[in-house]
C-alpha cells in the first residue's frame, strides 16, 4: 500500500508473511522488515544485509537500487531471501 513517504504491507511467501516497509530518500530506497525469522535468516548469506534497528524492525540493506526504481523488484527480493532461508540445509 502506497503512503506519503513510500510503500507499507508485508512479505509473502508460503512460510509466513512479515510486515514491511519500503521509503524513499531520493534515488536511495531504505527497506524495512519487522520480526523476520531472524532463526532461518542467519543460515542465508544475504543475513550480513539485516541490520536490527529498534523494536523487531531491520533494515535490509541493498547492494545495488533497482532499475527503473521498481519497488516491485525490491518486494521480489525480499521475499526470494526468505524463501531461500527456508530452503536451505541444515
């Protein structure tokens, strides 16, 4: 869902959604996600990118910005990581 300063909403996949944020400060977009499955995440090397701010909420740090600045790209993203810390052996 669009807000004033960006989009709100959650991740999907097929093992959980997660609340979620995405804003934009100029050409940077700063993404968000509250109380991921931190368990599954660390076994992901893509962990490195979450960083814990306040409260249950990290910031998902992006190695490069989107093309085109599509927010759609950026939610895919997202939502591959979680699926793949899933997926992964233990």
């Amino acid at each position: 869902m669009k807000d004033g300063k960006g989009y709100s909403g959650y991740y999907r996949t097929r093992y959980g959604a997660w609340k979620g944020s995405i804003q934009r400060r100029g050409d940077r977009f700063r993404v968000y996600i509250h109380n991921p499955p931190t368990d599954q995440l660390k076994q992901h090397s893509r962990w490195v990118c979450f960083y814990w701010k306040r409260k249950g909420i990290y910031e998902i740090n992006l190695s490069l910005n989107p093309r085109g600045k599509d927010i759609d790209s950026i939610i895919f993203y997202v939502e591959q990581i979680l699926c793949e810390s899933f997926e992964m052996e233990r």
